[in-house]
C-alpha cells in the first residue's frame, strides 16, 4: 500500500529528488552527506523511488555512490527489499522500465528474489504485459516455471489470462505448457476459460493438451462452452478435443451439457453435431434436455429437440430423483401456468405418466390438460382392442394405450375435480363408458354425475351401475336430471349412434359434423353442446405437490380397460 500521500515527511531528500528524476539535486545531496539507504514508512529507499519513477540517470547516480564502497555492499544494497518484499528491480520491471531493469542487472540484481506474495520481476513484467521487459529477462536467465501467488499460477499462466499473446509466444518456447495450477489447471485451460483465443491457438499450434483436465475433469472444451467463447469451441474441436470426455465427477456430464445448461445456442449447435447420441437415451447418462430445463433455457430445449433429441430421455431417478424431463419442467411449474418448456415437451410427443396425468387432472386449473389434449389424440375403444400401432393422426400424437390407462386410473381416483376435466375429455373425444365405473358414479358431485350420463344412453346402464344411481337416489346424494328418469328420446339416441358410427374423436374434435346431410342447427346439438357443463364449486385446493404425495399414499389403481 502507498502511504506517499499520507507520509510526505518521511521521505529522505534523496529519496524524493530520485522520485522526480532530478539526478543533479540527487547528486548534490548525495555530496552533502545525504544517506541513499533512509528508509520510508514503506521500507522504500533512493533506489527504489529511482527504479518505480524509470529515472536511469537518478540510478546510476545512485549505484555510482553506492559502487564507492565494497562490490559487496552494492549488491546487498541493489537486492534490498521494502516491507512488501520488493526490490529494485521488481518495482522497475513491474511498470516497464527496460533501462532500469538491465542497469540493475548488471549491478547484479537478484533476477528471481520473490516478494511476500510470490511474485517476481519477471511475473510482474508479464502481468502489466511488457514484452521487452520479459524478452530480457527471460534472455537473462530467470527461472520461467516458477509457481507464483496462492494459486500456484506460473508465468505462463497469468500471460494468457491476460491476454498478453505476444508474451505468451516468447514463453511457449521455454515454459512448461502443461503446467499446473492448485486445481489443476493448464495455461491452455485458462485461455479457454477467458475467452483468450489469440493464446489459445499459440498454444495449441505449440503442442498443448487440448483434452487436459482439471481436479474436478472439467476440460478446456467444457469451460468455453460453459462461458460461451464460441471461437474458443471451434478450435479446439478443430484440433482434436474430445466432446464425449466426462467432465464431472459426479455425472457423465459432457461439454454439450454446460453449452445447454447456459444457453449458448450457436455452441450448442456445434458440439450437437459431435456429440455421441448415448448421452441423449443411454442408461447411466444424462440427457442435456435436464439441465437446459433446470435453468430454463427454453432455446436450448427447442433445439435439442428439433436436433432428434427425445423428450423423454432417460430415467434419471438414480442421479437426480427425476424419471422424465417432463416430469422435470412440472416440478419447476408449481401452481403457475405451465411454461413453455412443458409446451415444448408435450408438442414433441413426451411420454405421459400417472404423476403427468395428476398434473392436468387433480386441480381447478384447465391449462395443462388443455395443452395436451390440444397436441394428444384419445383413441377409440376398438382401436386400443385391435391394439391399434398408429402414432399419428390427424396431426396430432394418438394416446398409448398405457398412457390413456394412466389418465383414466388417475380421472377415476381425481373425481373431486371433475368438474373442471370432464367436460374437457369429453369434447376432446374420450369415450364416456370408459369413465362408467362404480367408484365415478359413487363418489361425483350432483351436477358432474348428470353431465355424464347424458352422453350415455342411460337406459341400457348395467344392473351393478343402476343399483349404485338408486342407491344415491335414495340417500339423496343424487338428484336426476328430469329427463333421466325416462327412456332417452329418439334424438338423444340418434346422436349417439351418430357418434357411435364417426367415432367420438372425429365427432367432437374435427369439422366432420359440418359435412353431414343434416341442418346446421344440429351441428351443436350432434356434439352435445345442449349440455349444460357442471360447475366447480369446491374451496381452493392444496398446493399439488401435496395432492400428487397423498395420491401416491392412498389412491387405488383401479383398471378400467
């Protein structure tokens, strides 16, 4: 620290003359009996000031004095330190004075004396990036593989950080290029992870490692994709790094993974291209749709997919406790709408889970459930009999027979809510006598009960589902409709052959309806919008993570295909 301004009086008259340069009061005051070796606060003396300030005649004056005694006093006086360690000829080559330097040098100043905090003179000419400063030194013999400072940096650790290229191409021929830092770290390492391509690329053409690693098996390739430097990616891809070295301890965890994870799309798009696809289904791996959706870079969760990589990956529940990246995007939705990812996942044909299902179903909110019916097919009945391999139609995924086993297992233990979802699986084409089960018609409200059955013709319901109805009538849980104490009227009954023969998908979710040789009128009375929907009139719900545990804790898979 520089107490100058706080400390003027304590600066020798010598001290202060070398300090502005003025060799001719230096000399005066040196033939009056002035000592050049009064010290200041900081432990500076005349040659020091003379070295900082860059004044070679004020340093010659001063050594010349000196030299008028023993050659061994002038050593000891030139390799004298101030309290921080420092010599001469460290303050000298710290701000560039060459002069100054080679003078002190012949004057047999110690070239490698190190300070209190382990630097020297030539890691301080490196540091404020000297060149001719370090081209002497190094031409004068100074040790260049020296550790310096508390994180072992050598000399050339700290050119290329700085991005001193024109003295990072001195030191490449006479350092060590792999040497390492405490954590391990190469020259080459360092330059990737700044973004220093200027030095990466003189070091690589000088024979560094592009594929070192560092303690905790980051590469160079990793840390440039994880801070972006895209040049930096591109050579060393061009220059033989490895993109499919795991660089983590923890995970496989792969350089496309950190482009992911942060967003840098043109990187990602790089290393896509060299990336082994095993990290995107293999077991053990980690697809970076994970940590692309753990950050939420909804970029990056684009163009994987679009790229063929799968939406459901694998499952991670050994590394993270997560079984899809889908199941991932909904634990970071809570109770807020669904984002874009989830959009995203769903749009490209993600696999759906019970927990999935719960997500739509077990709350007031319509939004998700709406999402997938508006990218997801329900099947017709016969289809999943014939065991039905179509994917695709009508633009949209068809549901798998187990996801669509999943969605009615969960509907029928998520009854509370059904209000809110069964109009919206209805008009999206679910059959209705999927959902006629004895614990639907125990356990729905009044208005939801009557909203089911008039898509039904309830006149042909079997003995075991009647008991049950007359069985509410007469605890007075249930109130019929007026019209479902009587046989269905032949309207009613047409519309459901009608449905019956088009099937409730193209019924409900296409035109078809608009083609038919009956008046327009009928349009909306065919896909049953005469039916007045069932309210949701429950308190708010709990928060859905509890809802999801309780499921988990309670609910009875009740099969019902």
């Amino acid at each position: 620290m520089d107490f100058t301004e706080c400390y003027r009086d304590t600066v020798s008259s010598v001290a202060a003359a070398a300090r502005a340069g003025c060799r001719k009061r230096v000399r005066r005051l040196i033939k009056r009996g002035c000592s050049v070796d009064c010290r200041d606060n900081r432990g500076w003396n005349a040659l020091h000031e003379a070295a900082a300030a860059g004044s070679t005649e004020c340093v010659l004056e001063i050594l010349s004095a000196v030299g008028a005694g023993s050659s061994h006093g002038c050593r000891a006086y030139v390799n004298s330190l101030t309290h921080e360690g420092e010599s001469a000829c460290y303050l000298a080559a710290q701000r560039g004075h060459l002069a100054v330097v080679r003078l002190l040098l012949k004057a047999h100043a110690n070239i490698n004396q190190l300070t209190n905090d382990l630097s020297c003179p030539l890691y301080a000419a490196v540091d404020g990036g000297h060149k001719e400063v370090v081209e002497l030194l190094v031409g004068k013999g100074a040790e260049v593989n020296r550790t310096h400072t508390a994180s072992c940096w050598t000399c050339l650790h700290q050119a290329v950080y700085k991005g001193h290229s024109e003295i990072v191409r001195i030191l490449v021929d006479v350092c060590n290029l792999e040497a390492l830092d405490d954590h391990r770290i190469s020259p080459l390492f360092v330059a990737a992870q700044y973004g220093q391509q200027e030095c990466l690329e003189i070091l690589v053409n000088a024979g560094a490692d592009v594929n070192t690693q560092a303690a905790d098996l980051a590469t160079p390739l990793l840390i440039a994709s994880q801070e972006g430097h895209q040049a930096c990616v591109d050579l060393l891809v061009d220059h033989g790094a490895d993109p499919n070295r795991t660089c983590s301890q923890g995970w496989p965890q792969f350089p496309i993974h950190a482009a992911a994870e942060f967003g840098h799309i043109g990187i990602l798009r790089k290393l896509i291209a060299v990336t082994d696809r095993v990290c995107d289904r293999g077991d053990g791996m980690v697809s970076p749709l994970y940590v692309t959706i753990h950050n939420s870079q909804i970029k990056s969760v684009e163009l994987l997919l679009s790229e063929g990589y799968s939406p459901d990956a694998q499952n991670c529940t050994h590394n993270f406790g997560l079984r899809s990246p889908l199941a991932l995007a909904l634990c970071q939705m809570s109770n807020k709408p669904y984002s874009e990812i989830v959009r995203l996942l769903v749009a490209a044909g993600a696999s759906l889970t019970e927990e999935d299902w719960m997500y739509a179903l077990a709350t007031d909110k319509t939004d998700f459930l709406q999402l997938i019916l508006e990218h997801r097919l329900i099947p017709r009945p016969e289809t999943l009999i014939r065991d039905c391999t179509v994917s695709q139609h009508h633009g949209k995924t068809v549901l798998k027979l187990q996801e669509l086993r999943e969605l009615l297992c969960v509907a029928q233990n998520q009854v509370h809510f059904a209000a809110c979802w069964l109009p919206l699986l209805l008009k999206a084409g679910l059959d209705p006598s999927l959902l006629l089960q004895p614990h639907m018609l125990e356990q729905a409200d009044n208005e939801v009960l009557n909203y089911l059955l008039q898509f039904v013709n309830w006149s042909t319901l079997s003995a075991p589902l009647k008991h049950i109805l007359n069985e509410r009538r007469v605890e007075k849980t249930w109130e019929p409709s007026p019209y479902l104490d009587s046989i269905p009227c032949l309207a009613h009954i047409c519309r459901l052959q009608v449905r019956a023969v088009l099937g409730p998908d193209l019924l409900m979710t296409t035109n078809i309806v608009h083609q038919l040789p009956v008046p327009p009128p009928l349009h909306g009375f065919l896909q049953f919008r005469d039916i007045p929907e069932a309210s949701y009139s429950h308190s708010p719900p709990s928060p859905l993570s509890n809802r999801i545990e309780e499921y988990y804790s309670t609910h009875q898979h009740r099969h019902v295909l």
